[in-house]
C-alpha cells in the first residue's frame, strides 16, 4: 500500500501462526471491540490472516488492500461471508463519510504512511500528515475505533521491515491526533506498538 507494498510472491510468510507472537487475535478482538452488526475494515488485509479472525465477530469486513494479487491469494483459501475485498489504495478509500464502525491495521502502518516521514526516519510534524490517516478520520464514524500495531522504530529484531521504514509510538500517535482521532490507549513492546484510536 503506498509507497512500499508487501512482496506478493512472500505471500506465504503472512499466513505464518508465528505472527500471534506480535499481535493475538484475543489481543486485536479486544482493541477493536467489534459489535456484531458492525462494519470494520482490515486495512492492508493481505492474504486474511486477521480478517479471518475478525469476520465471525462482524456483519461486514472489508479486506482493504491495494495489491488484487493479495485478494486473489486470499480467495484461494476460501473467505468467510462477512468479508468483501476492496482494492484501493489507503489515501482514496471507497466508502462514505463514517461508513466504518471501526478499523485496523497488523503490522502495515508503515506501508501506507507517508514516504518521506519514513524515508528520513524523522518523526514527522504533526501537522505534516498524508492522505491516508486523514482518509481514515473520513471514512470511521465518529466514536469508532481505530487499532493499529505495527513494528516499532525503536526495535531491535531483524523480524519485521528496515527499521528506517517504521515509525516509533510518538510519532504514530501524533499524526493520529493530527488529523482528528484521540488516542485512548497507546503502548509500546518489544519489536511494536499497539494505538487504539477514536473518532
């Protein structure tokens, strides 16, 4: 998504058990708190690893991604009925005005973020935030959520992305508030982070 995608030919690895080890589906369950008639997108949805741990617990899931060869990955493994695939990318979202209950991302922040926050490894200003979180307090309701956990700038492991491509929990959370989210719940771990945001 944005200006680095996930190689789709590595689209194996996101079906890996190990990554519970960074986010566990009771974990990101209780972040986003889905109601069983809500509407929640996974954004960066990949091959559904999480979208098939959320969708029993909605009415609707859209497996967000902007690759088709993810959706076509994903369709290979068989999806559940709530889910419905969305390729877009992160900065022009199909949905209208607070459509969505609540929304989340699994280690893909850093793909739809900005570029050059990234590319300089500098925390951006708070002001200086791109179109796809400002796209995000768009299409999430107002007083629905918005979980994100993501590898974290200040990690050590060699798991995850370069680390000139994450961003620490500071500078996530501050773009967030930029653009309209208050953050209710913000902790760093090892190697992540994990926000609960709202509108």
């Amino acid at each position: 998504m944005g200006f680095h995608t996930y190689p789709v030919d590595r689209a194996d690895a996101l079906e890996d058990p190990s990554r519970y080890r960074y986010c566990s589906r009771e974990e990101l369950l209780e972040m986003l708190e889905p109601a069983a008639d809500g509407v929640v997108a996974d954004l960066g949805s990949g091959t559904g690893f999480y979208a098939d741990d959320v969708a029993p617990f909605v009415d609707t899931l859209y497996a967000v991604d902007v690759q088709s060869a993810m959706h076509d990955r994903y369709r290979e493994k068989g999806v559940p009925d709530a889910v419905e695939f969305v390729t877009a990318e992160m900065s022009s979202l199909p949905f209208d005005d607070g459509q969505l209950d609540g929304a989340y991302s699994t280690m893909t922040h850093h793909e739809y973020a900005s570029p050059t926050a990234a590319d300089n490894a500098e925390p951006a200003p708070a002001a200086d935030t791109d179109g796809a979180l400002a796209e995000l307090a768009r299409v999430v309701r107002p007083g629905g959520r918005l979980v994100t956990v993501d590898w974290s700038a200040d990690g050590e492991s060699a798991a995850g992305p370069p680390l000139e491509e994450r961003f620490d929990l500071a500078t996530a959370t501050a773009r967030l508030e930029a653009v309209g989210f208050e953050i209710t719940f913000a902790r760093e771990r090892p190697e992540t982070f994990a926000i609960v945001a709202t509108r």
